[in-house]
C-alpha cells in the first residue's frame, strides 16, 4: 500500500479521496488526467548549462527535450527506433501534438526525474503523459512540470518531400509491448 499511496502522491493529488481507491485487484495504478495507467517509465538528466538561461534556469523549451529523451530511452529500452532507415525508406515518429503544464523552475546542475506514461496507444499513433520531478538527495522530490506528447508512426519514401509522409500502423510486436504499459 506504500507504493500505491507513493504512486498517488507524485501523479494528479486531489482527483481521489483515498489510497484505496486506486486499488484496483491488487495493482498499483497512477491517475493522470483521469486516466488510469499501470507503468512508469523512468530517467534521469542532469541540467546541463547550455539548457539555461543567463540566470541559470532551464529555458522552457528544454522541458520538451526531457520528454523527448525519455521517449527515446523508452523506445531503445523496447527494442525500436524513433528513425529507422531503411533501403528507400525513412521510418520516424513526428509529434503531432505537445503539451507541458511547469509547476516549478529547475536549474543548472540540478538534476531531473522524467517518468513517462503510455496513456493510450491508436492504430498509427501513441500518446504519452509524463510527470517531470526534482531530484532531491537521490530521491524523487517536488514535481516541476507535467505533459503530454502524441506520435505517430510514418514512413517517408526516400526522395520524396518531408511533408509527403504516410502514417503506418504500430508494428505488431510493438503494439504488444505497448499493450502492456496501458490498462
């Protein structure tokens, strides 16, 4: 009950009365946006300077980057690639929405806590939710931003222009693994 309680304290506070409540057959689930999903994906990075603004504070457009590095990280961590190359053909997954809520500034040298969500996975695309946390004497500490990012999943035929793009369906393989990070 310490983890489901711990789950429920660093996802959306307020949108539940009690820890029981987000007990659903003995599996911890975290509540975002009023979705419920079952795994966490997590990564650390620390703020490097050129990520700053002259007074030392991560410009907001890093925030987005974090997001990105944790996506990558997911993806490798699966066995896929966000391009894939191959003869005649780019695959690549473009953002097609994005969104960050900032809660609280972090500043170089500081180090940060991205967890990604797989909130819900479509035919062709992915949509993901992350929480951006502080790092605090090793441990998870306040959370600095919260986001949202959809991908989708497209194929460009070497040659052609970068807005001449088909959307593909999620290979099967993967649209397996990403079941399983879904309710």
């Amino acid at each position: 009950m310490d983890l489901l309680k711990e789950c429920l304290n660093l996802s959306c506070r307020g949108v539940y009365d009690s820890v029981e409540s987000a007990a659903v057959e003995g599996s911890v689930y975290v509540y975002w946006f009023g979705v419920s999903m079952k795994k966490e994906f997590v990564v650390r990075h620390r703020v490097a300077f050129s990520e700053t603004d002259m007074a030392g504070i991560v410009h907001f457009s890093n925030y987005f980057r974090y997001m990105e590095i944790a996506e990558d990280a997911f993806f490798r961590e699966h066995g896929q690639s966000l391009i894939r190359r191959e003869e005649g053909e780019v695959h690549g997954w473009p953002r097609v929405r994005a969104s960050c809520d900032f809660k609280a500034p972090i500043s170089f040298g500081e180090e940060v806590e991205i967890v990604l969500f797989v909130s819900e996975v479509k035919v062709r695309a992915i949509e993901f939710a992350f929480a951006l946390y502080r790092v605090e004497d090793g441990l998870r500490g306040k959370k600095i931003a919260r986001g949202r990012m959809t991908t989708v999943h497209v194929v460009r035929r070497t040659g052609e222009a970068v807005h001449e793009m088909e959307a593909l369906a999620i290979p099967e393989d993967f649209q397996k693994t990403l079941a399983e990070w879904v309710d």
